[in-house]
C-alpha cells in the first residue's frame, strides 16, 4: 500500500513597504509573522520591501529581498546617469518581482494602504508595482492576499486603474476599516465577498497598561505635505504645519507640561521633530532637557516603550495614533484622510479628531483641556476597543488559514469564501454594542 506523500512545506512571502524604519507598516509585518509563527510553524517565511537584510535577519528572522533594483543605487548617482539607470531598474524590477512571487504558495500584504493614496505616490511607482505582484500571483497561481488594508478615492485616473486591476487579482481581500470598503465599492470593485478586520497593529501585544503621568505629553509629529492632490501647495502646508506643532508644544512647555517629541517613520520624521525642539529652545533657553525632548523609535516596540510613561498623546501619523490608542492613552489625532475618523470613532474618541491641514493652535489646546478632564472615561472605552478587536483579528486568522492555506489555489478575488458571521463588520459591531 502506497503512502500518501508528506504534505507540502508552505513558502510564504510578505509584501510591501516593509522594515525601512516605518512602524506601523512594520508592526503589520509583525502581527502576520505571529500569526503565522502559531498556526503555520513549518511555513518558511520571507520578505520582499525596504528592509535590508542583515536588520530583517536579525530583527525578524528572515530574509529580505529588496524592493527596487535601483535602490542600490540611491545618493550614489546623479547628473545624466541618474535617469537612465532608474528607467533600467524599472524593467528588471518587473521580472526580479515576478520570479519573487513565483517562487511562493502565499504571498500576503500585510496591513498598510496599498488602495489609497492619501499621501504623495506617483502611478508608475508603487501601484505599479502592486498590480506586478498581483498579476505574477495569477499567472503562477500563487495566492495573493490583501489583509486588513487600508483603501480610498483615488482621483488619478491612471493609480486608480491599477489599484483596481490590483484588487480583482488578489484571491483575499479584507479592509481595516468600513469606509475602505466602502471606498473600493464605488470604485466598482465587487465587494460582496470581501471583510473589514480591524488594523493589523491591534494584533501587536501590548505591554502591561500605564495611565502614565498626566503632566507628561507625547506629541507625534510627521513630515507631513498634504495629500496627493496638494502637490503644488505643499511646502506651504508642511511650513504651517511645523509652525502649528511648534506653538502647540511651546504652549504646553509653558504651562507646565513636560513633552515628549516622537516621529512615526525614522527616515523622514525626526528631521520635523527636531526642528520643533529647536525652535521651543530657542524661544526658551532656560529650559531643562527634561521639559521637552525627542527620541527616535526605531521599531514598534521602542514606540510603545516610549509612549508608556506618557499621560496624553497629541499625534499625526495613523500608526502613532493608533499605538496611543493600543496603549489606551487619551489621544488627539491631527488626520489627513477618512481612515482617522473612522479609527477615532471605532475606538470612542470621535470629538477628538482634528484635520493636519486646517486645525488651529487654539482648537487643539480646546480639545487638548478637555481630554484632560475625561481621562478614566476615555481609558475604559478604549480598553473596551481593545479587547474587541483581538477577537476580530482571531476570526480573521482563522478564515485566512482556510483560504490560504486549505483547498484549490487562489483563482481570484470573487472566489474567496464568504466571511465568518463575526467577520464582515466585527470591529464595528463588537465596539459599538
């Protein structure tokens, strides 16, 4: 009697714009990695993003390949071979990322907002870039997965055609959120199949809870230009932007307050944060270094180590916002897109959500007293968030495994089991009961 063959070790690979000093998209990473560490050990695990190797090894175990050909390449070449060595890349990048996905069963986009373009992305660039690794996993039937990914209009014509071509190749969609999938609908996209999970960061274990020291404000800054459509205005919006955060943090050190400067993104953010300290010494040169400092967080785990001790958080990026919340610290977002109102929301804190474009100093010290006055109110409806979306994301897991792992190969987005009766709008429900 013949032996039925063992079974097939799983090669899986994660996708995206990961381990190059993002948090939150890294935190994602992080909470897949688990998932898969506790339902899949025997699945060997890489990654294709930012990261470089020798830090993905030692950080997460596993290797990385890189994003771009031409990365290789940055701050190393200008003038006239600048161009032509960047439009070569373009072409490898195509087969270098097909024969990527080609050598995996799963590939899995964890988290992030590959589907929106709330901040400044051109066509030709990273969506460009998403549809190769979707079109590669249909052709070599490879599952391609998009978990708990953030979404949104996209007026461009061109980004918004690939981020669609993108999203019907893949055989799993989930979205972070009610409005992303809500956003894909009228984007045209079938959604009748698809799930909304809440972030993946909420699947990030989380230290031991602080309330923190009332007197202590985190204040998150970022290198922030506007969206998409701001182009021409945006070295306008980043100088107001500054200017504003600057004067917040003055009018906190002045009253009293000892503030904490943090950034988001370690490539791009602290440039901002130490500006704004620079500024405030200035202005007050009498100032101990304990009244206002700016640390790097070089992971997610240093962002939440360091917004533990810390009473209030005042913050830009989603994933800060979003770490503030895990940490159940009462929290001001200064968004720029629909996915804080609908994360403030989820999480209880809806009056506390301003816009990064158009908030004023004053309304922010508004709202910033009144979060004061409502600290154990605030704390036990995001505790309650909490708890709430860790069942979620369990109930994810679980159905991801089935799709991606169980039964045929990936032939689709349309063919992907329906969602659990605790899936399609678990967050919403559960929070909200």
């Amino acid at each position: 009697m013949n032996k039925p063959p063992p079974p097939k070790t799983p090669k899986v690979g994660l996708f995206g714009i990961l381990g190059s000093g993002n948090s939150g998209n890294d935190a994602s990473m992080e909470t897949v990695l688990d998932y898969l560490a506790a339902a899949h050990p025997d699945a060997i695990v890489d990654a294709m993003g930012g990261g470089t190797p020798d830090q993905m090894r030692v950080r997460y175990g596993i290797a990385i390949t890189p994003l771009y050909w031409y990365s290789k390449y940055e701050g190393r070449l200008s003038g006239p071979m600048a161009a032509p060595v960047k439009a070569l890349g373009k072409g490898l990048d195509v087969f270098r990322t097909m024969s990527w996905v080609r050598r995996h069963d799963v590939v899995i986009m964890p988290g992030t907002g590959p589907l929106e373009l709330t901040l400044p992305v051109r066509p030709w660039g990273y969506p460009f870039t998403l549809l190769v690794v979707a079109l590669a996993g249909r052709i070599f039937r490879t599952k391609v997965a998009l978990v708990s990914v953030g979404a949104g209009p996209v007026r461009q014509r061109t980004s918004r055609w690939l981020s669609n071509a993108t999203a019907r190749l893949a055989c799993y969609r989930s979205y972070r959120d009610e409005h992303s999938l809500e956003a894909m609908r009228a984007r045209g996209i079938d959604t009748s199949r698809d799930r909304v999970y809440p972030d993946l960061v909420f699947g990030v274990p989380t230290p031991p809870y602080q309330p923190g020291d009332l007197r202590v404000v985190g204040v998150g800054v970022m290198a922030y230009y506007g969206g998409n459509d701001d182009r021409a205005r945006a070295a306008e919006i980043h100088s107001s932007y500054v200017q504003k955060m600057t004067q917040f943090t003055s009018w906190l050190v002045n009253s009293g307050h000892r503030v904490q400067l943090f950034g988001g993104d370690s490539k791009f953010d602290w440039d901002v944060a130490d500006q704004v300290l620079a500024a405030v010494r200035r202005e007050r040169p009498d100032l101990g270094p304990a009244a206002v400092s700016a640390e790097r967080a070089d992971s997610y785990a240093d962002l939440m180590r360091l917004m533990s001790p810390i009473g209030t958080v005042v913050a830009t990026r989603y994933h800060n916002v979003m770490c503030a919340l895990k940490l159940c610290k009462p929290t001001i977002s200064l968004g720029y897109s629909q996915k804080f109102v609908e994360l403030m929301t989820d999480m209880g804190l809806a009056e506390f959500n301003l816009s990064a474009n158009s908030f004023s100093v004053a309304q922010l010290i508004e709202q910033f007293e009144a979060v004061k006055t409502r600290h154990a109110e605030l704390r036990q409806r995001m505790a309650d968030a909490n708890a709430a979306n860790m069942r979620a994301l369990d109930d994810q897991f679980t159905v991801l495994s089935q799709v991606l792992f169980g039964g045929d190969r990936g032939d689709g987005g349309d063919k992907a089991v329906p969602a659990s009766p605790r899936g399609r709008h678990a967050a919403e429900s559960a929070i909200r009961r």
